[in-house]
C-alpha cells in the first residue's frame, strides 16, 4: 500500500513543476469549451430540446474540465511497452497491476484536479447561459462526487486493459489511437450524450464509458432521482468488478507469456 | 523543377519508410479513419437532433465540414514536418543538417515529413463534400470548381502559416504546443461550421488572425449561393489569397528566426 | 588571404538557470562561448581541432558551417561569409557530426545518396564517377542497399562520409568521427581521409577526443579552452611541451649495474631489468644513454614516450581547463 502512496506524491510533484504548460493547456482548453458553447447556443436558436441549453453548457464545461481524465495518460508506459522493457516490471515481486492502476490513477486524478480547478472558477465567471452553472441542488451536488470517483476507478480499469492489449500488439499507437476515439465519443467528450438521438441514449449510458463523466455531470444537473441515483452507482459499481477481474486476468494472462518467453 | 523532383523523391522515400512497417501502417491508417468518422459522426448527430444551424441546412454543415477536412488533412499530409515533427527535429539537431546543405531550410523541413495515414481522413473529407454538396443541390460550374480547389490550397497554406508559430517558438527552445493548439486545432474545430453562427469576438479572431473566414467560408458560402455577409461573387475569388499571405508572413518570421538558432548539444 | 580566416571570433550563449525557490522569474546567465579566437587554415591543409568538452569546438565548427551566427568578429571561407551566404558557402563544405546522421534510417542508403544528388544538384556524370568512387574508397558495394538502420556503426560512418562527399567539397568539418568505432574501422578511416585529403587536396578540419586520430591524420593541431586558442602548431611540439614525464627501460646482459644517477630519475626493478622515469627538461635524454651505457653491457633499451592521452590530461591541467 505504501509503494503506491508514494507513486501518488512523487506524481504530484511532477505534475507542479510543469506549470508553465499547465496554465497553457488550462487557456487552450478553455478555448474549445468556449467554441463549443458558442457552436450549441447557435444550434438551439429556433430549435428549443427537451435538454435546456443552460445544461448542455454546463456538460460541455465539466468534460473540458475533467479531460484529463478521459485521455489515455502514461506515455511512459507506453514506450515501456514498445522497447520491451515491460518485461522488467513484470518480473518485480510487486502486483504490476495495483501498481500501474495506482500509478495512471495519479496522473488522472493530478492532471485533471489542477487544471479543472481554475477552469471552474473561470467559467463560473462567464456570463448566463455561457458559463458552468451551479448544481441543480446541495444534494445533487453531493451525489455527483461519489459517482464520479466511481467513474474514476472504471475508466483506470478501461485503461489498463488497453495497456494489456497493447503488451500484445507491441503497437500501441495504433490501438491506442482508437480507444481512446471511442473513449472521446461514447464518454460525450465530442458530442454531449444527452444530444445524441433519445433511442442510442437507453444503450449508450449502460456502457463503461459512459461511467466516467456522463453519470456525474446528469447527477450535478439534476436529471436523476434518488432511486436511478442508487441505480446509477450500481451500474458503476458492476463495470468497476467486471473491468477489474478482466484486466487482472489479461495481465496476469500477459506475465505468464512474457516469463516463458524470458521478455 | 528540380525542388519539385527533390520534393516528389523525398514523399517517395517517406512513404517507402512508413511502409517497413507495414502492419503498424494499416492499424495507425484505420484508426485515423475512425477517428474522423467519429468527427463527421457527431455532426450528422448534431443534424439529425437540430436540422438546421441558424440560416445553414444540414447538407451546407456536411460541405463545410468536408472543406475543413480536406484542407487540414492535406496539410498533415504533405507538411507533416511543420505540422508535426518540426520541434523534435530542432532537438535532436536534424535542423543542423538542413542548414549545411545549399537548400532552403522550409524546403528541407518539408521534405522531411509526411504523414500517408492522413489520406483516410482526407477520404471522410471528400465523402462529406460529395454529401454536402448533393443535399445542398450545388449546381457546379469550371469556376466553381477552380473557386473551391483555390480555397482548399490557400486554407492548406494558412494552416501551415499557423503551424510555423509553433516551429518559430521551438527554435527559441520554447514549449508553446497548448497555446498554439487553440488556434490550430482550434481553429479546426470552430471553423469546420460556418463562421457567422459564432459571437463576434470569434469571427474577429478567424478573420484578422487566423482568418479561415476569408480563405474557407467566403468562398464555400458563395459556392453553396448562401454568399457571406452578403459580399459580392468576386469576394470569393479574392479573399483566399489572404492564406497565401499570411504563410509568406509567417515564412518571413521564421528565416529572422532562424537567425538566431543555437543549435543544441555539442 | 589563406582558406578560412577567423578574426576575434565571440559568441555568447545565454542560459536560463533553474528556478530557485520563491523567486517567480529564472535567472539568466551569459555563458561565453568563445571569447576572441583567430586562427586561419590554408587549402589543404589536415587540422586537428582538440580540447575538453565546453571549450567550444562545435560552436566554432557550427559557425564556420553558417549553423551559428556569431555575436561578434570576422569569418571568411574561401571569400565567403559562411552565414550571410548560407546557401553559396554549405554547396562547397561537407559536414559529419558524429551523433546525427543525415541519411534515412529506414531506406537503403544508395537512395538516401540519390536524394543528396538531388540535393546538390549534382549532375548525373558526377554523381555516378563520384559514387563509384567513394564506394570503392570506403568499401560500401557490400551493404549500399541495405537500410541505414540494420549496418553497424563503422558501416554507418563510412555511408555517412560517402553521403557528406558526394558533391566535392573543398572544405569537409568532422566531429569525433571515430567515436565508438573498432580497431580495424579506426585504421580504414583514417586511411580514407589521408586519401581523399591528398587526392583531392580538400582541407579538413577534425574535432575528436582521440589522440591517435591526430596523430595519425593532423600535420597542425589547435587546442582550444574556455573558448579560447591555446595551442596551434605541430602535433610533436604540443607533446614536447607538455612532455615532462618520459620512461626507458633497459636491460643488461650480465646483471644490473650499480647506477648512479642524478637526482630526479626514479629507478624501478622489474622482473628482467629496469625501469627509469626522468623528466627530459632537467635530464636530457643523451646524457642518460651515455650514463646507462657506461654502465655496463646494454643487451635491450626502449625509450616510450608517455601514452597521448596522458599528456593532454596533463596539458589541460597545467593549463587550468
């Protein structure tokens, strides 16, 4: 337990020496979310949905706050994979598995909390109807973080699956680029799920990806109760014991080949 | 002639490079065609849930979109070594070889980069303009045609222009990516719709900075008979030279650049 | 007016310090490159060009090859000012840095050379004598069409050297080109160079850490530190300089003698003979043979000068680098 602590503070650490990018990936993507809610305000002019405009704002401003969280974030490991030296970790005495989890779980939660943080505040500050609105009430608010801590561990679950796929391939690029497209797309990343035709919405928010931001951010708006709350961290709670179990197994799947075949 | 020889020998040499890898080329090349699937995607989603966007039919979103695609994934593929490789030559020090060889370094920079996987989406690109020009009726004409290949070269040479600040900030050995993505990709993404659904401050920004207003939208509103602004037909023919200018600006600022590189390492 | 003519050469470099704590901006600090250096080099000419890293070897050679501008002082290749025209001057010079490579990694390298005739605008009669003649001078007709990335190191220098020659320059600029390469590469190279140098009369300017590259190839070496010239002649009056330390081992047919020498040679018994270190400034070395041949029936005697290497460590430490 204490090694992944330690994985944890050494990626905070890095994480606050490289400000200068940070500020300049704060402005940037403070850019597109403000293109974007130009681009829907547009749209709903002459053309009212049953989704009031005020929440898509609010939809586009949480994604572009919480990025971090969707994309795929450890090109170390990455080229670990591609010049074999996975094979070294995969001989350490450590669970490899805890440990990567622990260790893209700290570049998630580092990366997205420093640049969400500021973004907020910036946007609360944008006039009505452009900026990020407050949360439908004190307790939607409240049951948004735990939803959204639960997104957190299915998506570092996704992602290590990933990471196994690519240990098989030896190509990451290539697999990478594309989970991380269907990340982008069915996390509501590139399109709010909530405009996406009423039918898709049934299937699309049962799948993992959803999980991550989707849930949360329909929390903080207001559009569950109490009882499709509960129904909503079940859900999560499911995919976080079937992302595990699949994960672990292909990694330990991945050991078993690379120790036979000596790396 | 010779520079184009040099160049066309040199796309061939790249192109025989990325081929060694032949399975890693084929994955890398489908995942760039979902990839921007996944973009046309969502704007046939965003017609489907609204129809249309302020005066704009969903055909004329589908043209411009294609217009975008074209122009910004032509620019990955043939000016990949500014789009793209430019700040990691400046640091392994390949930009000292182009500088001992009696050739323009822009020459040089360009024939060093190309990117094959882009023809995919470039393909989503041509796909969506045939839609978009079907759903739109757009009755073709010879200038017409001659209207839109200008628009897409001159949109081809802004993008470059705009990727050039990032080249100028590396050879200062200054990180720059984010803040120049915005108006790069940024501008991708704002400017694959029509600029006048935007607020003002974003039309200012796509017209007097990076005005992918006049090298893109003046041209393919007028091609689409919706003319921007209401300007008249010849506006379309003369606005895109703004593309043209803005790379010789910026072409300007990187040889003073260049004046003052300090090659790294020893 | 000779070759290349250097005239108070400066160039500064500025270098951002890291951050200290608590203060928002980094400091700045000038770093001096290389301060006043002149030196000038005939056509023809083979110089080596030595000193510790950071005394600014590359930065001189980068800016004679119109990468660097300089801040200050006057340059001039065979008339030309190498970075007020670039493009004039690089058609004349062929440059090989060690650690970079200018062919393609993942092409046979006889296409990376076509490329480099288009390049150069080498006309096609050139282009093949020239080629066939490099390739036979550096033994390339075995691998030229294999990629650069599956040859070895000493295969790749000489790809490299045909790749930077192909276009006749007058003036080729060589940084450490043996570095990491083999015996038997060492030797194949150096040869090369001595050819093409005699050949063809090309000047070449060498930087390297390795003494025997100098000692074999250079008729002139120039040290340089702190940016500035230390040293510039013969190679063997740089060693003699710096030589202070000499040894001789002798051996007697009937026994070691009892010797009796000045002060200062330190005497060593070994298992078949002797082994005398004396310092050739106080001593001079005739003097000693005739003590040693006085002494008794010499039957072998070996005068080693100390290893290169060793002088020039002790050079830059005497010269305080």
């Amino acid at each position: 337990m204490r090694s992944y602590i330690s994985v944890f503070k050494m990626r905070f650490r890095m994480e606050l020496q490289y400000r200068g990018a940070m500020i300049g990936g704060v402005l940037c993507q403070m850019f597109f979310g403000l293109v974007l809610v130009a681009l829907y305000r547009a749209l709903y002019e002459g053309h009212p949905q049953s989704v009031p405009v005020e929440n898509v704002v609010t939809y586009v401003w949480l994604q572009q706050g919480f990025f971090r969280m969707i994309l795929a974030s450890d090109p170390e490991l990455l080229d670990k994979i591609r010049t074999g030296d996975i094979s070294y970790d995969m001989c350490r005495p450590v669970n490899m598995y805890g440990f990567y989890y622990a260790r893209i779980m700290a570049l998630k939660l580092t990366g997205s909390i420093m640049r969400a943080v500021p973004m907020f505040v910036m946007a609360f500050l944008l006039p009505k109807g452009w900026g990020l609105s407050l949360p439908a009430s004190l307790f939607s608010f409240l049951a948004a973080i735990p939803a959204l801590m639960l997104g957190l561990l299915c998506v570092c679950a996704i992602e290590n699956i990933t990471v196994a796929f690519t240990m098989i391939t030896l190509d990451p690029r290539g697999i990478q680029g594309l989970l991380n497209l269907l990340m982008m797309i069915l996390s509501g990343n590139i399109l709010p799920l909530t405009l996406f035709p009423d039918s898709w919405q049934k299937v699309i928010t049962l799948f993992p990806y959803a999980q991550l931001l989707d849930a949360p951010i329909r929390i903080y708006t207001g559009d569950h109760g109490l009882e499709s709350i509960l129904g909503v961290y079940m859900l999560q709670g499911i995919w976080i014991v079937l992302l595990l179990a699949f994960g672990i197994y292909m990694w330990e799947q991945n050991r078993k080949r690379m120790i036979v075949q000596g790396g | 002639m010779n520079t184009l020889r040099l160049y066309i020998r040199s796309m061939g040499m790249l192109l025989r490079s990325h081929l060694q890898y032949t399975s890693s080329f084929i994955m890398q090349t489908i995942a760039q065609l979902v990839m921007e699937g996944g973009e046309m995607m969502a704007v046939i989603l965003i017609v489907d849930r609204f129809q249309s966007l302020k005066r704009w039919t969903g055909g004329n979103l589908y043209f411009f979109f294609g217009m975008m695609a074209v122009s910004f994934y032509f620019t990955e593929l043939f000016g990949r070594g500014i789009t793209g490789d430019f700040p990691s030559m400046v640091r392994s020090g390949r930009l000292d070889t182009f500088l001992v060889r009696p050739r323009g370094v822009l020459t040089q920079v360009m024939c060093a980069g190309a990117d094959p996987r882009r023809i995919s989406c470039i393909a989503v690109g041509i796909v969506a303009l045939i839609i978009g020009s079907d759903l739109s009726g757009i009755v073709w004409s010879p200038l017409k045609v001659l209207v839109l290949i200008e628009a897409i070269v001159m949109s081809c040479l802004l993008i470059l222009g705009l990727f050039m600040i990032e080249a100028i900030f590396s050879i200062f050995s200054v990180k720059s990516v984010e803040l120049v993505n915005a108006i790069t990709y940024g501008g991708r993404s704002a400017c694959q719709y029509p600029i006048d659904v935007f607020p003002l401050a974003l039309r200012m920004l796509f017209t007097v900075v990076a005005p992918f207003a006049l090298t893109l939208h003046v041209p393919a509103s007028w091609i689409l008979g919706k003319p921007l602004y209401g300007w008249p037909w010849w506006s379309a023919i003369v606005t895109p030279f703004s593309g043209v200018m803005v790379f010789g600006f910026m072409s300007v600022l990187f040889h003073l650049a260049l004046r003052h590189y300090r090659s790294t390492g020893s | 007016m000779s070759y290349i003519e250097v005239r108070n050469l400066k160039k500064n470099f500025v270098v951002k310090k890291k951050r200290e704590k608590g203060k928002l901006l980094r400091e700045k600090e000038t770093v001096k490159a290389l301060k006043d250096l002149s030196f000038s080099v005939d056509e023809g000419e083979l110089v080596g060009y030595i000193g510790p890293n950071g005394a600014g070897k590359s930065t001189t050679v980068k800016i004679l090859s119109g990468i660097l501008t300089p801040d200050d002082g006057e340059v001039s290749v065979g008339g030309i000012v190498p970075w007020k025209e670039r493009k004039r001057h690089v058609k004349n010079i062929g440059v090989v840095f060690g650690q970079r490579s200018q062919l393609w990694w993942d092409v046979p390298i006889i296409d990376s050379f076509k490329l480099l005739k288009d390049i150069y605008r080498i006309p096609d009669k050139a282009y093949e004598e020239r080629l066939g003649e490099l390739i036979l001078a550096l033994d390339l007709e075995d691998f030229i069409r294999t990629p650069l990335r599956l040859l070895s190191l000493g295969q790749r220098m000489r790809a490299e050297l045909c790749g930077s020659l192909l276009h006749r320059p007058g003036l080729l600029f060589l940084d450490e080109p043996t570095i990491g390469l083999d015996a038997v590469s060492k030797l194949a190279l150096r040869d090369f160079l001595k050819w093409e140098n005699k050949e063809y009369g090309t000047t070449i300017m060498l930087t390297t850490h390795d003494m025997e590259d100098i000692a074999a190839l250079c008729s002139r070496v120039m040290v340089l530190g702190h940016g500035q010239k230390l040293f510039d002649g013969k190679l063997p009056d740089l060693l003699e300089r710096f030589d202070t330390v000499r040894n001789v081992s002798v051996k007697y047919a009937d026994g070691d003698p009892c010797l009796k020498l000045p002060e200062g040679v330190m005497t060593k018994k070994t298992e078949d003979g002797l082994e005398l270190s004396y310092e050739p400034a106080k001593l001079p070395t005739a003097q000693l043979l005739s003590i040693l041949q006085d002494a008794g029936n010499i039957r072998e005697l070996t005068l080693q000068p100390e290893n290169t290497d060793h002088l020039i460590a002790a050079m830059y430490k005497e010269l305080d680098l």
